[in-house]
C-alpha cells in the first residue's frame, strides 16, 4: 500500500468479488486480523471521510457492512473493531456539538453495525472513552457538593423536625382530650413532702398542653434563629 498512490490504494481496497465483498470485508470474513488492521489504518492516516464512508458503509449482496462483520468476529478481531468504532466516531461527530454527535452515532450504528446487542455494546465502549463537558464535570461537582454539605445535614434535620411534629400532634391531641380529673391528678402526683421531685417525675406533672407547647417552642426557635441569620 504503501508504494501506492492513494487512489490506486483505495481501488484495491475496495475492490468487490462476486459476493460483493471488498477486500477489507473479505479479510473480515477469514478472520485476518494484522492484514485488515493494517488496511484500516490506511485508511484512518489518510483521513478521508468520503472515503472513509464509503469503505464502512458499503453492503455486500446479503446486505452486510464491514463493521458488521468485524462486530460479530470481534473476539479475533479487536484491534480492527477499535478502528472502526474510532472512524466512526470521528466522521459522525465532526463538526457537532457533543450530543448531536453522539445521536449522528447511535444512528449509525443501528442501521450499519447489526443487532441492537452489537450497537449498545459499541456504544457503551466509545461511551467509556468519552471525555465529559466542563459543564457536566462543573455540574457533578455541584451536585456531590450540595449532597455532602447540604442535603445530608438536611435530611437529618428533617427526620429529626418531622419527629419532633408526630410528638407534638399526640402531646395536642391528648391536649384537647384532656379532662379535668387528669388535671387533678396530675397535681396530686407531683406533690411530694420535701418538694424534692426526682426528674423522670416531670413530665408526669406537665398537663398535655404544657407539654404541647414545650415540644412547639423547641421545633420552632431554630427557624427563627436560621431566618435571622438568613436576614
């Protein structure tokens, strides 16, 4: 190829038998991985994208291209398979923003590079070589940052507020079931002979709206430090 001309070179290349196979596809076909990678690379130095089509996309006479044949003997032809994926890439991508590109490609790949298997297993190695924007690394880091010093502690003082409101509504609840012989009873519980009251025996001596309050004062005097901070 080399002692070629580039048009010479691409006759041969692309050269059809009676099955309408060229001669990179027929090197496919009996698995001849150095000869085809060599012949692909050819074609990848030279960079031309009419040519480059041509070569990829052309069918035999059972309507089968080159990358689908690489595709289904890409075991004993990666070094190939990794050609074409990286020519198709840059000839569907050229010239467009990011995700264009990448749809130009999905694209392609259903209709040249056989079943929705192959096409999702091309898509998922070009997709790991994919370098992300500076607007999506900007946005990750955004997004871990607001989870890590933001919605963590949020969360906990959520589960921590909505509690806090259970409780309360039982404590107003019981506030307005609330007879006067508890009320009675209460007192008569928490007098003692020395006025000394052990302190699990406090509650039992607040009334259920003692307690409602108690419990509303505690949830709502941290908002009002936050909104004074805030402003």
């Amino acid at each position: 190829l080399h002692n070629l001309s580039k048009q010479e070179a691409y006759e041969i290349l692309l050269k059809k038998d009676e099955d309408e196979n060229t001669t990179l596809m027929r090197q496919a076909i009996q698995g001849n991985g150095r000869t085809l990678t060599t012949m692909l690379r050819f074609f990848h130095n030279h960079n031309d994208e009419d040519m480059i089509k041509e070569m990829l996309h052309t069918e035999n006479s059972s309507g089968k291209t080159l990358p689908y044949l690489i595709n289904h003997a890409k075991e004993t032809l990666i070094a190939p398979y990794g050609i074409i994926l990286e020519l198709e890439k840059e000839i569907q991508t050229e010239g467009q923003d990011d995700e264009e590109g990448f749809m130009a490609l999905h694209e392609c790949f259903h209709k040249h590079h056989g079943s929705s298997i192959e096409t999702v297993t091309a898509l998922n190695v070009l997709n790991s070589t994919r370098k992300p924007s500076r607007y999506k690394q900007c946005l990750n880091f955004t997004i871990s940052l607001l989870l890590m010093s933001f919605l963590v502690p949020f969360g906990l003082w959520g589960y921590d507020v909505c509690t806090d409101v259970i409780l309360c509504n039982s404590y107003y609840e019981a506030w307005l079931n609330e007879t006067e012989e508890q009320l009675i009873y209460n007192q008569s519980h928490c007098s003692t002979q020395s006025n000394v009251l052990a302190l699990e025996k406090y509650p039992d001596c607040l009334s259920e709206k003692a307690k409602f309050f108690y419990s509303l004062f505690f949830i709502v005097m941290p908002l009002i430090f936050q909104l004074f901070e805030a402003f």
